[in-house]
C-alpha cells in the first residue's frame, strides 16, 4: 500500500506509526522526497508494505511530477492507495481534489484507495465528515487506538480475497513440496 496525500498532511507520521520505523517527520513541505518502503507491523497475513510517498501541491508543474516519478510510482504499484488529508486545514477539499488530479495524471486512477481523514485532534468535524465521506476513517495519528483502527482497516483489505485451502499431495509430489517450501520461505505460504 502507499501512503498519498497533500504535502504536510501527516503521511509520514502514519507511516512510522504502521511501521514501528524512523521515518522523517517534520513540518515542511516536501519532507519525504525518497520512496520509504517498511512493513506493517505487527506483520499481518498476508504481509503488507507501506510506501510513504511526496507530498502533492496544489499547481505541481509536470516537470515537477516527473522529478517525483520514482516516488509517485509507488502509488501505481499499490495495491491500496491510502489518501490522508488533514483535516483540521480549512482547505482540505481542495487538497483531496488536487491529489485526486496528480494520481489520475500519473494513471493511478483504477488503484482502490482509502480516505483517511488526519489529525482530527487539531480540528474537523468527525460527524461532518463521516456523513460526507461514509467509509473514510477518521482519526489522528498520535492516538494508539485510531493508528490500530487504521491498520484494522488496511488488513481487512487485505484479507477480503484470501483463501484458506487445505492440500493433500501424493507421497511422490516431492516437486510440489519443495515449490510449496519455497513459497512458504518467502512469506507466500503460512503453513503447508
């Protein structure tokens, strides 16, 4: 999954949150200019990586797009597309609009995506915005409870398509088992 929004509205902070990591956090714009990929954690199944990617601005030149090409490509390479806005900034529909407009100028208009609506502890109006935007998740990054009720939501995704299958092979299927072992050493299989 990547983490998109408009610049400054606390990707970063989501992002060390899921990933128990390091990440960058500071109050600029374009802090996060380098791709960051960890894992959610705790690891769920099947595992999940997070991407934090640039900031989007209102007005990005496409020579600016194209210099933020190996970051913005991870949103095409998403499987979710978590969008984060702030939602204690007065302008916050126009910023869910211009990165709505960047995503579907790179082509990433067909990823599904999760609106989450950020640091609800500086302002916003939770019932406003939940009658509005109905399977939004409204929260702050800085409270443990709503960062679990986030990752609840991403694993939920996630897991909607599993199946849980059991196999029996023939004592002679020794290929099948060592392709079997060797899915399961790679994090593609969780017990066999």
């Amino acid at each position: 999954m990547a983490l998109v929004g408009y610049t400054n509205a606390g990707k970063s902070t989501l992002m060390r949150a899921l990933t128990a990591s390091e990440a960058l956090v500071a109050d600029k714009l374009f802090a996060t200019l380098d791709t960051t990929v960890r894992a959610l954690q705790p690891e769920s199944v099947p595992r999940v990586l997070v991407s934090d990617t640039v900031g989007f601005i209102k007005n990005l030149p496409h020579g600016l797009v194209a210099s933020f090409k190996s970051t913005l490509d991870e949103a095409l390479e998403a499987s979710l597309l978590v969008h984060v806005v702030d939602a204690s900034d007065a302008g916050f529909e126009r910023q869910i609009a211009v990165t709505e407009e960047v995503l579907d100028e790179i082509g990433a208009e067909g990823v599904p995506r999760l609106l989450v609506f950020n640091k609800i502890d500086k302002g916003g109006e939770e019932a406003a915005l939940r009658a509005k935007h109905p399977d939004c998740v409204v929260m702050s990054a800085k409270r443990e409870g709503d960062v679990a009720g986030l990752r609840e939501a991403i694993v939920a995704f996630f897991q909607r398509d599993l199946v849980e299958a059991e196999l029996f092979l023939p004592v002679g299927a020794e290929t099948a088992r060592a392709d079997l072992r060797e899915l399961h050493g790679a994090g593609g299989a969780h017990g066999y």
